[in-house]
C-alpha cells in the first residue's frame, strides 16, 4: 500500500473513531441508547442523500462557476492576442487572397450589429478555400512580425489556461511553426520555388485557424463586450473599406 494510499485509510478510521467517541458522550450524557443508536442509523440513511446534493447541486455550482471563470479568463488572452498580433496579422494575409471577395460580406458594420451575420461567415470559413498569391504579401514584414512576437505566442501557448482550448492551442503552434519556417528558409531575400510552396502550405495553414478563430472571438465579443466588439468590426480584416468609411457607418446607427 503506498502512502497516499495509508494516509487516506488512517483519515478514515480517525474520523470514524471521532464520530463513535462523540456518540458514546451523547449516550453518557443523555443516558439514552434508543435515541443514541436512532441517531447513528438517521446519520448512516442521510449519508446517501447529501452524497446526491453534493454531486447534482453544489459540484455542479462549483463547476459552472469554474467554467465561466476560465471562459473570462480565455477572453481576455485571445483579446490580447488579436490586441497585440492576430488582427493584424489577419489583415496581411486578407491582403494575399485573390478570392477575398467570396468570404468578404457586405457593409460589416451595420450587418454584423444588426444580424446574426457570424454563424453564416463561420460555415463558409470552414469551407472555404484558401489560396494565397505570394506576390502581394510581403514577407519581409510577416517574418518582422512573427520574430518579434514569437516570445508573446510562446508566452501564450505554455499558459494554462490557453492548454485547455485546443484550437486556440492549434493556431499558436502553427504560428511559431511558421515562424520558424521563415527564419529558417527566407534569410537572403532568396526562395527557392520548393521552398515558396512550403510556406504558402504553412502560411494557409495558419490562415484558415486564424479566419475561425477571430469569428469565434467575435461572437463571444458580440454576446458580452459591445464596444470591444464595434471597435473590432471598425478594424475588421475583412472589411477593405477605410476606418472613416467604417465610422461614419456606425454612427448612423446609434
């Protein structure tokens, strides 16, 4: 027997030993067997009963009021993550995509504000081919930008509650992959055609996790964080209109 194993077992006869000592005082006490022994069997019946309370009511309470913590908590990491990294980096990659128009839906703003645009963006993006032009993305600013926040997406990724959300887990692994690519292969200004196809691989990897994830963080925005969520349709990615354009939208409909 281990000795966690032995530390248990000691606890149990110990709380056992407790409860026969405390209803032998009881019966010295009140000198009364009948009522000593009714009390044991009342303890004994009701054990069941509170193991179902705890079980159905209070574990469940306990864990609700986990989960919406984590989930708080999650928030605030993926927000700081498109904050600090993945709108902007989602723009860039937009900015590659010959076919943006088939995923770019119309008048964001006032759409997304009004109707329930984001279910119908989610299926499309999952269906969604996406194929990226390497002559309209510069690599030299994709390599800057991931170098200088590899530190920032590693930070995340080993963070424990992010571990507990697999596809934002996903999207961190395939960014430091495609970190990692670049630095590795893109250092003279040179590719080799092999070499270019890989990180386009890479690169629509990355793009598609990235499009799915930022729908997801906006409908939990939607649902909890209005202004957050207006600031971030205004900075939308898929939304090539100018910031004024996109403004003055939004204040018709206040």
């Amino acid at each position: 027997m281990d000795e966690y194993k032995k530390d248990n077992v000691v606890i149990i006869l110990a709380l056992i030993s407790i409860g026969l000592f405390l209803y032998y005082i009881h019966y010295l006490i009140f000198s009364n067997l009948y009522g000593t022994v009714s009390s044991i069997f009342f303890a004994v019946a009701f054990t069941p009963v509170q193991i179902i309370l705890n079980i159905l009511v209070i574990d469940k309470t306990v864990d609700q009021k986990e989960k919406i913590q984590h989930d708080k908590k999650i928030n605030i990491l993926v927000g700081t993550f498109f904050s600090e990294f993945g709108t902007d980096f989602l723009t860039d990659l937009v900015k590659g995509d010959d076919n943006i128009q088939k995923i770019l839906p119309d008048n964001m703003v006032s759409k997304c504000l009004r109707e329930e645009c984001f279910e119908n963006l989610k299926q499309l993006a999952s269906s969604y081919e996406y194929v990226l032009n390497i002559e309209k993305i510069n690599l030299v600013e994709i390599k800057e930008k991931l170098y200088n926040k590899n530190e920032f997406l590693i930070d995340l990724m080993t963070n424990a509650e992010v571990k507990e959300d697999q596809s934002f887990t996903d999207l961190l692994i395939s960014l430091i992959h495609l970190n990692d690519e670049i630095k590795a292969r893109y250092n003279d200004g040179k590719l080799e055609k092999y070499e270019i196809i890989h990180i386009l691989y890479d690169m629509r990897i990355v793009y598609k996790k990235l499009t799915i994830e930022w729908i997801n963080y906006m409908i939990k925005l939607k649902g909890t964080y209005k202004q957050l969520f207006v600031r971030a349709m205004i900075t939308s990615p898929f939304d090539n209109r100018s910031k004024k354009e996109k403004d003055e939208e939004f204040l018709q409909l206040k």
